[in-house]
C-alpha cells in the first residue's frame, strides 16, 4: 500500500518591515520625476544672464540635496521650491560677483568700485603712445598720393561735399579713394595678425544721395530710394543703354 504525503501550499515571501526612523533614498522618487521638477523650476525661475544648462544643473543640485537631507518624504511642490531656491542663489553670487546695483546697473556697487579702481586691470602708457604714432606715420607714407590726397581733404573739410569740392575730384571717385585708403591702413595697421572686420561706412549712400538729376547715376538714385525716376533721368538712361548696345555691336 502506497502512503500519500501531502504538503502545504508555498506562502508568498513577505519583505522585512522597515526600521523606524531610518530615512528611505530618493522617498520613492525616481530620476523621471526629480527631471520634470526641475524643468518647473527652471521655466518658473529663468534668469536670462545665465546659460539654461547651468540653471537646470543648479536646480537638479537644489532637488537632490533636498532629498537627501529631509526626514519626511518631501512633496513634488517642496522639490521644485527648492530648484528655485538654488537658481536665486546661483543669480545672488552673479550679482555680487558683476557689482550690480539696482539703480546705477552693472558695476555701480560701491564695493565693486572701490575694488576696480585700486586695482585697474589696464593702463595707457607712454610706451604704447608712441608706438601707435610711429606705426601711424609709417602706414601713412606707404599709402599712393591720390589716397593721402583723398584723406588730407577728408580730415580739412567740414563735411564730405566740402572735401570733394577740396579735392577736384567727383563724389564717387573721392569715395572710392577714401575705401581703398581704409582698407588699406586697416591691413597694415593689423599686419601679421588677423584683423578683426572693418565696418562699412556710409559713403555709397552719400554718394547716391549726390547724384544730380538727368544723369545715369541720377536714374540709380532714383532706383535706390525707391522712387519713381523723373522723365530726364529716364531720358538719361535710355540714352546710356542705347550706347552700350551700340559699342557692344561695334565691338
């Protein structure tokens, strides 16, 4: 005869209980959750002279910290409060380190000036004079005559239709003169290193604002301002045009 054993069913293994009083990591919350608490509080708190990489660094310190150091499993609210705290911290230490005063701006702390006065970072010096003057007259003297001509008037008159009229020349040959002068000082002035970009003067709109009516250039005044042309200028123009075919068929 065959004796039958029977056992009892396997009982689900229950986890020990938790010690009281000892904190739990994170309180429950996972890498997703502390993220979008962050970016709340990076949205909610923005200070725009500061990169936003390092405001969210500053929050996400802010949070962590947070949960690391509370006894009680904070709220999602206490988690984005103390991402804002952080990035007001993180603008307090810019503000004290940029002098910044709320009526004299950047720089107007008293302390901040006091500072910056005793200890200036750059002086002119007489060395530094003298240099710019002898590079000044050795660039000067490598320029063509025309261009010093150019130049020379430019610095004597008032304005530019006094240099033109000083100099004998038409407006756009005395522009283009005065260009090609810039141009060049500003590649010696800046020999052997590279020269940061020259910002274009204002001379061709002069120049265009000059032109006299019943010419060419007067037919592109007209154009440029965006201006219906006056019936000698069209007069002039087409006159123009029907020279350059003329030479383009003899040629």
């Amino acid at each position: 005869m065959v004796q039958l054993t029977y056992y009892s069913p396997p009982q689900p293994r229950q986890s020990p209980p938790a010690v009281l009083g000892r904190r739990q990591p994170m309180h429950g919350y996972d890498l997703d959750e502390i993220h979008r608490a962050v970016r709340v509080a990076v949205s909610t708190k923005l200070f725009l002279a500061a990169d936003r990489k390092d405001l969210y660094e500053a929050a996400w310190d802010g949070a962590v910290d947070l949960l690391c150091t509370c006894n009680e499993p904070p709220s999602r609210h206490d988690l984005v409060r103390a991402g804002q705290v952080a990035i007001q911290r993180l603008r307090d230490e810019w503000i004290h380190h940029h002098g910044y005063d709320r009526v004299r701006g950047t720089g107007g702390a008293s302390n901040f000036q006091k500072y910056w006065a005793a200890h200036p970072t750059w002086q002119s010096t007489v060395e530094e004079t003298v240099v710019d003057r002898i590079a000044k007259n050795q660039i000067v003297a490598t320029l063509p005559s025309n261009e010093l001509r150019a130049l020379l008037a430019r610095a004597a008159a008032d304005n530019l239709d006094q240099a033109v009229e000083i100099s004998g020349w038409s407006h756009t040959h005395f522009g283009r003169l005065i260009a090609d002068a810039r141009r060049r000082f500003h590649a010696l002035w800046h020999q052997h290193e590279s020269p940061p970009r020259m910002h274009r003067k204002q001379y061709m709109r002069k120049l265009i604002a000059h032109q006299p009516c019943g010419t060419p250039a007067g037919y592109r005044r007209h154009r440029y301002h965006k201006q219906q042309a006056c019936d000698a200028c069209r007069a002039a123009m087409t006159t123009y045009a029907r020279g350059r075919r003329a030479r383009a068929e003899v040629s």
